[in-house]
C-alpha cells in the first residue's frame, strides 16, 4: 500500500482543540468505565497517564463517538496528536454505523506511544491494539501500537528502523498474521511473540510472567 502524504505539524488551534477535547473526555471517566479498563488490566494510574476518557461532551466532529471510549494518540510530551475511539457497547457494531474501533474521518494513520520510541533502549515492542500496548508499558515495556495491517506504512519502519530488535505481539488470527507478514517484510530485527491469544487475554488469565516469559522463551538459544 502507498503511503500517505507526509504529517504535517498541527495547527496551534487545531492543538488547542484537541487538549480541550481529552481533557473534557478525562475528567468524564465514570466508574462504569473504570471497571471496563480494570477488566482489561488497565488501573488508574494507566488511564491516567495515557489520559483515556469518555466522550460524554463530544467535541465538534466527534459527535458520532459519544458514549465511547476516547484513546488520545500522545507526542513525547504528553500532548494529543488525534483520538482513536473504542465502542464501549456489546452489539454488532455495524448495525450502528460504526466499528468497535473508530477513526476520525481524514485522519492520516498514526503509530500509537510515539514516546516509547524515545525512552527505548535496543529493544522496542509492537502491538496491534491500543489497549494492549499500555498493558505492556504497565510492565515496564516500551511499546508502541499499529492498530492493524492497514494502518502500518513506511514512514512506520523509518521510526522503528534503529532498534536492534522489534518484538512483535500481534493477534493470533488472520489479521494478526497479516501485520506481522508487513512489518517483518519490512524490518529485519522483527520478531513475533508467539501468543495463544491476545496480549490482554493472556495477562489477565496469567498475569505479568505469562508474558514476560514468552519473551524470555524466544531469547533462549535454539
């Protein structure tokens, strides 16, 4: 697939907007969705510092989302660069004109935790969920996520392309297989994990060792 144009910087307004908007959809957690993330493995300290919200004010243009989950993509610093939203409902989502993830219309995909990339050392891990890569951060893991096999493009293997090794946690399925497929093509240093189901499957059923061990399981010499 072609990549998209270069990102451009934002605008300072557009910036303006977007902090009001996580901000409102931060401070509108209820305990319901608390729990939600807690089932996930996701505490407050976790939703805090990746400043997950609701949207129960929608800001302009992201009307469509109320009720859901707001997944700020963070810079460095903390700040938002977009927001991805995650329908907190159990229905078939198509049947409501949405996905169980959705992105706002035009938006250029991004790779989600483009901190990590800056606090990792040689190593850097991939997931192909949002919600899994802050389980892995929650470990002390410097994690980013590609949230599918069309969302992962060349500029992606440019910021990925310096580490020693990429340690790919993707899903045990089709699609999982797909984003796998296009980021080993791509990068030499990739490795899958091989999970039996998700990443956050398989810390809730095992907690951190049932993942930190697949790693060192891989690291061991054949």
């Amino acid at each position: 697939m072609a990549d998209h144009d270069p990102l451009q910087p934002l605008s300072t307004t557009q910036k303006e907007m977007l902090e009001e908007a996580v901000s409102t959809y931060q401070a509108h957690i209820t305990p319901e969705v608390a729990k939600y993330l807690l089932d996930r493995g996701i505490g407050r300290e976790e939703a805090v510092t990746h400043r997950l919200g609701l949207v129960a004010d929608p800001s302009p243009g992201h009307e469509k989302y109320r009720g859901m989950l707001a997944i700020p993509y963070l810079d460095r610093d903390g700040q938002p660069l977009t927001v991805r939203f995650r329908c907190l409902q159990e229905h078939n989502h198509r049947d409501y004109f949405h996905g169980k993830y959705n992105t706002v219309a035009g938006d250029i995909p991004r790779m989600y935790g483009i901190g990590s990339i800056h606090k990792a050392g040689e190593d850097i891990h991939v997931t192909e969920g949002e919600l899994d890569r802050i389980v892995l951060c929650k470990l002390g893991l410097h994690a980013v996520a590609i949230p599918g096999a069309n969302m992962w493009f060349g500029r992606h293997r440019r910021m990925l392309a310096g580490f020693n090794r990429v340690w790919v946690w993707s899903d045990p399925d089709d699609a999982g297989a797909e984003l796998l497929g296009k980021i080993t093509r791509a990068l030499r240093t990739a490795k899958a994990v091989r999970l039996k189901a998700d990443v956050t499957d398989t810390y809730l059923a095992g907690g951190a060792d049932a993942l930190l061990s697949l790693i060192a399981k891989e690291n061991q010499p054949k």
